[in-house]
C-alpha cells in the first residue's frame, strides 16, 4: 500500500484543506451531455452506420458527419464514466456507502425508470411510426410491435438510457467493495499507483476491444448489461475512482493536460480512419466469416480507440479546470437541465429527423444535422422550464434548479 492516503475510505490530502474549485468539470459535464445530443444528431447522415444501432430513418451519408460521430463516440462516454467514478469516490470518503448508495439511487434509478416508463415508449412508436411512413413497415405494426428480421433485430433495449443503469451499478460495486474492506482490511492490500493504474485500464480496455470491438464501434442493445460493454465502462468508471485517490484535487491531470493533448488528437485520428476502415469490411463481410479481433488490424484498433478515450478524457479534464475558473449561471443553468436533455432529446430527435427527410429531401445533411440538434436541445429545454425546473415533478426526479446567488453556492 502506497500510503494512508490510498486506504478505504481516504483521507483528506496533506497540506492545504481549501475546497478544490471543480468549475471546469460543472462545464464539462455540461457540454458533455450536449455532446450526446450531437452525436445522435448525426445518426441518420453516416456513410459508414454504428453496427446494432437501429434509427428511425437514414438519410442522406456526409463524410463529414461521419468523423463528426465516431470522433464523440471513441470518448464521450468514457469522459462520462470517469468523472462519475471520480465524484462517486468524493461522496463515499464524505458520507460512507450507505449514503452514496441512497443518493445514488435517488439520481439514477428514479430518471432511469421515469424514462423507461415513458420515453421508451414514445421511442418505441416513433421509430416504428417513422417506418410506416416511409412504406417499411405496414401501419398494422403500429398495435403489434412485431417486426421481422433484420429491422426488429436490435428494437428492444433500454436505448440510450444504458448509461444510467451501469452507472448505478457500478456505485452498488463501489460500496459492497467499501464495506468489506472495513471488514477485511487484507482486501486493500495493495492499491497499484495512478500511473500504473492508467497503464492498466489502457491494456484492460485494448484486451476487451479485441475480443469484442463493437462496444465502442458498434451497439450493443439490451435490458441487460451486455458483459463486454459493462466490463470497457467499468474500467473507466474504476480510473476515475484512482484519480479521486491518488489526486484528489486533480492537480497533477491539470499540470499534465496541455501535454496529453496532441498525442489524444494523434490517436484519435489513427482510430478514426482504422474504425472507418473497418466498418467497410463488416459492411461487404458476413458476420459468420469476418476475422477475430485478435487479428493485427484489430489489436491496432483496439489500442488507438482505448488510448485515444483515455488520452482525450484526461486531457479534456486538466484543460477544463485550467482554462475555466468559473462558470455563469447561464451553464450552471445548462447543467442543471442537461440530465433531463439526456433523457428526454431521443424521440424528439427521431421524429424531427424523420420530418427533415420528408419535408426537405434536397437540404445539406449538414444543415439538417445542424436543424435536428438545435430543434431537440431547444424542445427539451422548453419543457425542462415548464415541467420540471420548478416543480415536484422535476423535485421528484431531482432535478430542480434554482439561479446561484452567491459565489459560495459554487462548487
């Protein structure tokens, strides 16, 4: 063990006791959540389309649009995954594991079955009422809901809502590990230092993508977690709780951030065009024919998508809280909303792509992009403000907001 500092639950770090200023991360979370929005924006527009993933119409292919999805894709959720470990960490050294796992469940699971309840459905008839008007599907499949292979292949999940029950149960992982290290104190034994556990989580991710590269170039749909995408997640969920023991102020990323970044933007370009290389051989290749990951373009893809998630997550966090000291109530605001965004944009962006395609056929895929990603921010915004800022509903969901007043009301 490399000090008290690494121990279950850490202690406070030596020397100053000032509350670290985590403004940067506020924003980063922030236009990471509008990252996600974008990212679907640009579902129906791929020349080289997300394996597994079902959208409601395809429309127009623009290879810019392409390196636009798959550049958020190789990091988005794992930037995500990470901060969530790092906070999740914070709260269990603050409250014990008894807490976190009530905050948590509160934050995650109630949103989690509100969108279940509620927008899956409206997913669901949206996707199915967008084929019928394109003559896919007959209308009779509207009361149903049985559609043949392939189309209904990859139907039912929990969508973009995954996210919310991995994390939950990623936290739930978190505080078993917790209290049985309070009961068998052998089980912290050994706590590997940050460098080594970047270097682990590097070669943990590059193993998993070798045996299963379509967690991250592909989608995996499921009420259950799919074991390879839940063990990719958990490794980045698991970094950020390394970063909140070994630097709890995040110092160190912050000092290391203008450095890493080049190096991110090397690997992603490299994964980038071996990903997209690669979706065309799926594309012309059954998939009972097509070559093992273990093959040599698949380690070398495995390693540039896991490295360049890594590299751009830590460089997006140091370059946040370097460059942004403090954030308005304007993206304080965004912040707030942008878990409702998260949860409710899916349909609107189905039905607004769809309506894009029929009504403007001849429109720039860019500029339709451009249109369904204001549209689906704006709408969820607008709803947000009427139905949930101020009101039990979003009181029950947890997530009310009210304008900061005072400086100290900042984290």
């Amino acid at each position: 063990m490399r000090s008290s500092e690494a121990s279950l639950p850490a202690s406070p770090s030596r020397g100053s006791t000032a509350k670290p200023n985590f403004a940067g991360l506020d924003a980063l979370r922030c236009f990471a959540a509008l990252g996600v929005v974008l990212l679907h924006s640009c579902v129906p527009y791929l020349r080289y389309p997300m394996p597994g993933l079902t959208w409601s119409v395809m429309d127009t292919p623009h290879t810019s649009i392409d390196f636009l999805f798959w550049s958020i894709e190789l990091f988005i959720m794992p930037l995500f995954l990470v901060l969530a470990g790092f906070f999740a960490w914070q709260t269990l050294q603050r409250r014990g594991a008894s807490s976190l796992i009530r905050g948590r469940a509160r934050r995650l699971l109630i949103p989690l079955l509100f969108g279940a309840l509620v927008i899956l459905p409206l997913d669901l008839y949206c996707w199915v009422g967008s084929w019928v008007a394109e003559g896919i599907v007959s209308p009779v499949k509207l009361k149903s809901l049985k559609l043949a292979h392939p189309i209904g292949q990859n139907l039912w999940g929990l969508s973009h809502l995954w996210f919310l029950q991995y994390l939950f149960l990623y936290v739930a992982c978190l505080a078993t590990f917790a209290v049985a290290a309070k009961r068998y104190p052998w089980i912290k034994e050994y706590q590997p230092s940050l460098r080594t556990s970047i270097g682990l989580a590097l070669v943990a991710a590059t193993l998993t993508l070798c045996i299963e590269p379509q967690v991250v170039w592909g989608f995996q749909h499921s009420f259950l977690p799919v074991p390879a995408k839940w063990l990719y997640s958990g490794i980045f969920f698991t970094l950020g709780l390394m970063l909140a023991i070994h630097d709890p102020k995040l110092m160190g990323v912050k000092s290391y951030a203008p450095r890493l970044a080049g190096p991110a933007l090397v690997t992603c370009l490299i994964a980038l065009l071996l990903g997209r290389w690669q979706l065309e051989q799926w594309i012309s290749t059954p998939t009972e024919t097509r070559q093992a990951g273990f093959s040599m373009p698949g380690i070398f893809l495995a390693a540039t998508t896991a490295g360049s998630a890594l590299l751009t997550t830590l460089s997006l966090i140091g370059l946040s809280l370097k460059l942004i000291p403090a954030v308005p109530n304007s993206v304080r605001y965004l912040a707030a909303a942008s878990f409702w965004i998260y949860i409710v944009h899916h349909p609107i962006l189905g039905l607004t792509h769809l309506d894009l395609k029929l009504l403007f056929p001849q429109v720039s895929p860019v500029v339709k992009m451009t249109l369904s990603f204001a549209t689906a921010c704006c709408l969820s915004l607008l709803t947000y403000e009427a139905f949930v800022r101020t009101t039990r509903f979003g009181q029950l969901l947890g997530f009310q907001w009210k304008p900061a007043t005072d400086d100290r009301e900042m984290k």
